[in-house]
C-alpha cells in the first residue's frame, strides 16, 4: 500500500507546438481538418498529454500541450505527426521536418490559446512580420513588481 507522504511527480508545463507541411505547400484541405485535430487530441491523450488549443492553416499547425511527465517533446511531436500523416495518406502528405516548441507561462495560457485557435482568421489578416511581433508579445511572461521579486 502506498503512503500518503509518498512522492509524486507534479508537472505544469505548457508548450506551443508548431509545424509546418512539406515545402509550405497548402496539403491541409478544409474537409480533413477536423479529423487531422481530433487526431492530434487522440495521440495526445495517448501520450497523456492535454490539448488546451489546436488550429492552423493550409500549410501548418499549432498545438498548445499541457505536457506529460512521462513523454518527451520530441516523441510527442513525432507521434502526432506520423498519426496525422498516415491518416493524410503518405504518399501525397507530409510534414517538413522540424518544429518550434515555446514554453508558456500559465498566466498566458488564455492569450496564447485565443491566438492558436484563431490561426485561420490571423493568417487572412496579418503578414509573416505582424504575426512574428504578436507572437513575442504573447510569449513574454508579465513584469514582475519590485516587491513581488523582493518576496522571493
């Protein structure tokens, strides 16, 4: 029997995948984008991760994970792309190698997800360089007060 006192790992780590299609090409049609999502959620439940936002484009994909003390990102990322790749169909489907990984700070996880979920809209609507400077602003972690940084 387990003591209460036992230890237990606890982790907290929210991370925003990104990756893209082979060459950027626009492979993602809109009739498979549902079913590619609930793929993603499907390994990640696997993997024992949990989805907080997904969305993209024709061409890439945005993920924001709570990640599993058990999995590494690297495998994370591999699982669901080879799940999503096989289920595109490998032989006119695949993804660039490669990915961005951000860790998040748990006070941005609202922001951060209202970005990932509204990738659609933001591509129709900004330039690479917009989006590059948004995407540094969100990342950012509050400012600290001097006296919160004195407590510590």
């Amino acid at each position: 029997m387990k003591s209460i006192y036992e230890s237990r790992t606890r982790l907290e780590v929210y991370v925003h995948f990104v990756w893209a299609t082979h060459r950027r090409l626009p492979l993602i049609v809109s009739d498979q984008e549902r079913p590619l999502y609930r793929i993603l959620e499907h390994e990640a439940e696997r993997l024992k991760c949990t989805v907080v936002a997904k969305g993209g484009t024709d061409d890439h994909v945005h993920v924001l994970l709570k990640l599993s003390a058990t999995t590494s990102m690297s495998e994370i990322v591999k699982q669901m792309k080879g799940a999503t790749s096989r289920y595109m169909g490998a032989d006119s489907f695949k993804w660039q190698d490669g990915y961005s990984a951000t860790g998040i700070h748990r006070s941005l996880i609202g922001r951060v997800a209202g970005y990932v979920n509204t990738q659609k809209i933001r591509h129709q609507n900004r330039n690479i360089w917009t989006e590059l400077e948004y995407i540094s602003e969100i990342a950012m972690p509050p400012e600290k007060s001097d006296s919160e940084i004195r407590m510590r």
